[in-house]
C-alpha cells in the first residue's frame, strides 16, 4: 500500500508540482487549494502526512491544524508539515505551540522536502512499532499472572482474507483463538458476535446491512464486543450509531496495530 501524503497550497502551479515530484517518489498524493477543502478530505480519507501552506484562503494552516488536532482525533499522529514563503522567529515559535512537526521555506528544496518527509514518516514508524511491542509485553505479562484464563476467541470478517491476513497473523502470535469468517456467512451466523470475545468486521456493503440490523434492533453486543474495520468510504453516521449503542469500537483504515492491540488488552482486562 503506497504512502499517502495531503499536500495543502493555494498556488495551483506549486501545488502540481509537489504532488508531481511525491507522485514520481511513489507517493500516492491527495491535494487541496485551502484548510476548508482539506479539512473534508480528512474526515472522509487516511492520510500517513500533511503538507500544509501557512497563508491561504479561507483557513489558513495554522488554523488548519489546531481543527485537524481537535476535532479530527484519527489524525492525531499524522506528522504536520507547514510551508512558508518566510519562516520567521516568531512564525516558527506560534507553530510549535501548536504542534507542527516541521517547516519547510519556499522555494521549495525538493530534495530537502523528500528528506523531510522520510524522516517523520520513519519516526512515525518507530513510534508505532515500540507501542506495539509495549502492549504486547503488557498483554502477555497479564496471561503469565492469569495461566487458567482461556484465551481470547476472536472472529475476523471480510470478503477476502488476504485484506486481513496481518492482523490474524499478529492475533495469533498473542495466543488469540482466530477464526476468519466469510462475509457471506453473517446472515447464516447472526449470533457470531455473541459466541466469540470480539469481532473485527471490515466494512462493505454485507456488514454495513448487518450492523443496521443490530442498530434497528437496539441489540447490544451480547457477550462479544464488535470492532469496525472503517474504509474511507465508511458514513460518519454508522460509525456514530455503534458507538453510542456500545456495540463496539471503529478503526479507521490503515487499521494500525497499536489501535487493535489496546482493544485486545481491554477485553482481556474485562474493560
């Protein structure tokens, strides 16, 4: 799966050409002329890092990132990279306070931008992956003080395994009992969600339909808890529906494990 990149810049020639230069990188290169138009991508789209103009119409990029920041949690990692004309004391300053990750001065030094870029996407990375195996060491200490408690039964529904294969891999790693089941199979397995610990559900037509039957009933999740695999095309509605009946959880797409992994320790904790 190609890295993503939002590049934010109200001059269209420069704008064509950065998305040009990631393009040629083997990024794959969402753009938007003002923090308004970015702001709708965002709540529709994951984006692995933000390139964003400080001056613009509209909404300018600082004010751009403090909505990113507040009112778009799923973003909450994804480095900020403000562009400017001039880089001033005082510019650098406001932005760190707001959390900018770095600045870049125009004209735009492309080899310095791909440099910049790499470095926050690989501590991104290393962030992540020293999440990852600190839950998991906190999940396996919590068996090691618990050896007779069964472990957790886990069902993963999707049209295609292979979309999925990751997460059973690493489930199965924590000593998780998977089962992969097809979509298709819902309207045979409706108390699946019941019978197992958790299930994660990637979204598609089949499961949206089966998850609107859990809400027009008002069911609860029984004994098992729903976790929702959210594509971008997931409506904000739904995912707003399940949370307030407390079917579950919603992850958004790239799924990242350190999101799965805080669920399984969770449930295995009885939270």
């Amino acid at each position: 799966m190609k890295t993503r990149i939002l590049c934010v810049e109200d001059e269209e020639l420069l704008l064509g050409d950065i998305a040009e230069e990631l393009s040629d990188e083997g990024f794959e290169t969402l753009t938007a002329t003002n923090g308004k138009q970015a702001i709708e991508i965002l709540k529709q789209q994951s984006v692995d890092l933000i390139l964003c103009d400080i001056m613009m119409p509209l909404v300018d990029g600082p004010t751009t990132m403090k909505l990113v920041r507040e009112r778009l949690p799923q973003h909450n990692e994804v480095p900020f990279i403000f562009l400017t004309a001039k880089a001033t004391r005082e510019d650098i300053l406001a932005g760190k306070k707001l959390g900018v990750d770095d600045y870049l001065t125009k004209p735009i030094d492309y080899d310095l931008l791909l440099a910049t870029i790499r470095t926050r996407l690989n501590q991104v990375d290393r962030i992540r992956e020293t999440n990852e195996e600190r839950l998991k060491r906190i999940y396996r200490s919590l068996k090691d003080q618990h050896p007779n408690h069964k472990p957790l039964s886990i069902s993963l529904i999707a049209n295609m395994e292979k979309y999925i294969l990751p997460i059973e891999r690493a489930l199965g790693e924590l000593g998780c009992l998977v089962e992969f089941v097809h979509e298709s199979h819902l309207a045979h397995r409706k108390d699946i969600t019941e019978q197992n610990d958790l299930c994660f559900l990637v979204y598609s037509k089949q499961v949206h339909f089966y998850l609107n039957s859990l809400i027009k009933a008002g069911k609860e999740n029984g004994g098992g808890r729903i976790v929702l695999l959210c594509k971008d095309s997931v409506d904000q509605s739904l995912k707003d529906a399940l949370l307030e009946l407390g079917i579950g959880y919603t992850i958004d797409y790239p799924y990242p494990p350190v999101e799965i992994f805080k669920i399984i320790l969770k449930t295995a904790q009885g939270n």
